[in-house]
C-alpha cells in the first residue's frame, strides 16, 4: 500500500489557514494520496501530472470522487506549464514534487526498479514512452562509463569493482542476473543495512530517467509559474535531489550573487522567493515507524514574493 510521504506537513505549508489556494499543482501524482489530501483540506482545484502510466490509472481512481475539481495529465512534470495553460491557468497558488521512485513502483516486478524480483531491466518511469532502459546501459557503456555512472548518481564505493564485474558477465537482461553479479563482486558482507545492489540500481534508475537533470529544469519553471504569494514544495530522498533544491532555492531567495570583494552590486539579481524554513522538514519518529520510507524523506519549502 502507498502512503504519502510527510502528508500532514505538506498541507501545513501547502495550504495555511490564511491563505486562499486555488490552484494547486502535484507533478508527481503518483497514486494520488497529496492531491486527494489537498482537495479534501480546500484547494479548489488540483492539477496531477505523472509520467507513469500504472500511476495515473491508479490516481484517477482516487481523484474520481472530487469531479472536475481533479485534473489529470499523463506526462513529465517538466511540462507542467503547458498542461496548466491548456486549462487556462496563468499561474498556480501552490506546487508539489515528491521526487524518486515510488513504493508503488518498487513493488510492481515487472518494472524492474527493485532487485527484490526477477524481471527484465528496464526502470523506465514511462515504459511505453520509448528510451534507454537500464539493460541498455549495463550492456553497452564501457568500463569507465559504467564505474563513472555508478560513483555520479549512486556514490557506490564498490562502483569501478561493480563496473569491471559487470562487463566481464554481460549481456545481462534482468534485475536478479544483475543483482547476483553485483553482489558477487563487492567485497562487503551482505548481512549489512545496504546491499550491495541498491547504489548501482539507484544509479541506473536516476540515468535512465534523467532525473537529477530534470529536477534541475523543473524548478526555475516552477517558480516563474507562480503566484505571488504562493508556495512551492519538494520532498526529496537522496542527498543529490536534495543538494539540488536547497542551492536552487537559495539562489533563488539570494538578492544579489556578485562576489562579496565588489563594492557595487552588478549582477541585477534579485530575489523572488523567501524560504519558510533554513533546515530541511524530515519526519518524527512515528511517522518512521509507520512508513520507513520516510525515514530518508526531505521537505524544504519557499514562497513566492
């Protein structure tokens, strides 16, 4: 079952009791627990963008109470400003991301996202929408590439061991082929917190999925896509998402970046957002209890000025 992740803080920052919300973005939809939460708690209408097809099957299920309130669109959040346009909205009163993979998506074998099944190598967030799959890189990426790939998104310190091992077994066309090799190779003992599997694997599913460079585009467009006064959050569960929203948003928050040895501010960068909180939102302890996923979860929020 899919639980949403850090839901009653969302909506704190989300939707304050002394602001009107009427229109609200969820750009990872995913089964719909956000969106449906902030339809319940007022938001007027709610526009839900997913790339994953199972997620946008299962979210219109959960949407279906709230009519035309709900909007539903199968597609990147990159394109979120061309679907709100397509509903005539020149600008939106609230904007959430939950990055990653979902619980959802781990759980579907047939994804290939988790090495807990045996199923082909894909990770594709849309597999119908064309693409490299994870067998692609494995099977064709030399050595260096592979290790390079490894160390970039997964900061797996078996990563050039890992690479080399991989190289010397392929082809290799499912998650359980990839797994035993990877395991095989790492010198570590597998009775530890972290197998050795889950760095590549979280590496693979961030290349496949261009993720680190989405989250990249998609905030500038965020913002500009804002109303004043209204409010943009990110929950991220990796310390490369989340090192990319806090120097985002802090720029974006930052009035002037000349470097601090000129006497006069040439930049003419301003700020167009306030950030509501310095540190990062993590969960307490019983929501980690009764989600683990949590566990790892980062909320940073901001407003627009």
């Amino acid at each position: 079952m899919h639980v949403s992740v850090l839901l009653d803080e969302v909506l704190a920052y989300l939707m304050p009791a002394d602001k009107s919300v009427a229109r609200v973005i969820d750009g990872t939809l995913g089964a719909g627990g956000h969106a449906a939460a902030l339809l319940e708690r007022g938001a007027g209408e709610v526009l839900g963008i997913d790339a994953d097809p199972v997620a946008i099957q299962r979210a219109g299920e959960v949407l279906r109470p709230f009519g035309n309130r709900a909007h539903i669109a199968h597609d990147s959040y990159l394109q979120m400003a061309e679907h709100a346009a397509a509903l005539g909205w020149s600008g939106v009163d609230a904007i959430l991301l939950d990055l990653g993979v979902s619980s959802m998506q781990f759980d579907t074998p047939e994804r290939g996202f988790s090495f807990r099944f045996d199923a082909p190598l894909d990770m594709r967030f849309d597999p119908a929408g064309g693409g490299t799959t994870a067998a692609d890189l494995v099977n064709t990426l030399d050595e260096r590439e592979i290790a390079d790939l490894f160390y970039k998104y997964g900061e797996d310190p078996d990563g050039r061991r890992h690479a080399r091992a991989i190289v010397q077994a392929r082809p290799l066309h499912t998650t359980g082929e990839l797994a035993r090799v990877l395991e095989k190779a790492s010198p570590r003992r597998y009775d530890e917190k972290i197998h050795p599997a889950t760095r590549a694997f979280q590496a693979l599913r961030i290349a496949v999925n261009d993720e680190l460079g989405a989250v990249e585009r998609v905030l500038p467009a965020a913002i500009d896509l804002l109303n004043p006064g209204g409010r943009f959050a990110v929950i991220s569960f990796h310390s490369l998402e989340d090192r990319i929203v806090k120097d985002a948003f802090k720029l974006a928050a930052t009035e002037c970046i000349c470097p601090p040895q000129f006497p006069v501010c040439i930049c003419d960068h301003h700020a167009s957002v306030r950030l509501l909180h310095k540190k990062p939102i993590i969960a307490n302890e019983a929501e980690i209890d009764a989600n683990p996923r949590s566990r790892s979860a980062k909320l940073r929020v901001i407003e627009k000025l």
